[in-house]
C-alpha cells in the first residue's frame, strides 16, 4: 500500500500551474519536525518535503492555506519528473 499521511506546516508554495491534462496543480514544500524513539533512544526528525496537489478541489484547499499553516496531509509518494526523488501526492487535508 502506498498512503502516507504527515503532520507538518506549508512553509513553500508556487503557482497554479497545469498538467498536460489540463488539470490544475500546485507545487509546494511542507516542513515537518518531531521526535521519534529509534533503538530505544529519542531522536529529533526535521525534514522539507516536495509535494504537489493536483486536482480542482485540493489545489483550491491547499492554495487557500498562509505560509506556516499546519496540518494533516494525506496521500501517496510517486517518483519525481525524470524519474529524480520523490514526490509527496497530496489528496487530503485537515
């Protein structure tokens, strides 16, 4: 199964672009930050993550939010263009 789900903030966003398909969709880079317990020892995680949310409904949700909002996104990892990274495909928020 393929479903992430991250707590995290909005600290990047671009503009509505479209897809060769003529959806809209808005590349963004979430910022997460908590602490883990890995082999028994806490642990401080900090990571940036490249997303895009495409679609009418998401990109009008997520396009809404101000800079340094956080909150649960939902959805799935695909490789980057050019087969380069990974990409976080943003489908839900809350």
């Amino acid at each position: 199964m393929n479903r992430l789900v991250l707590s995290a903030t909005l600290s990047q966003r671009g503009a509505v672009r479209y897809t060769p398909a003529g959806l809209p969709a808005l590349d963004l880079v979430l910022a997460h930050g908590s602490e883990v317990s890995e082999d028994g020892q806490p642990r401080k995680v900090t990571v940036d993550v490249k997303a895009v949310a495409v679609g009418e409904r998401i990109t009008r949700q997520v396009g809404a939010l101000v800079l340094g909002t956080g909150g649960t996104f939902a959805g799935f990892l695909a490789s980057g263009r050019n087969g380069r990274g990974l990409i976080f495909h943003i489908t839900s928020f809350d």
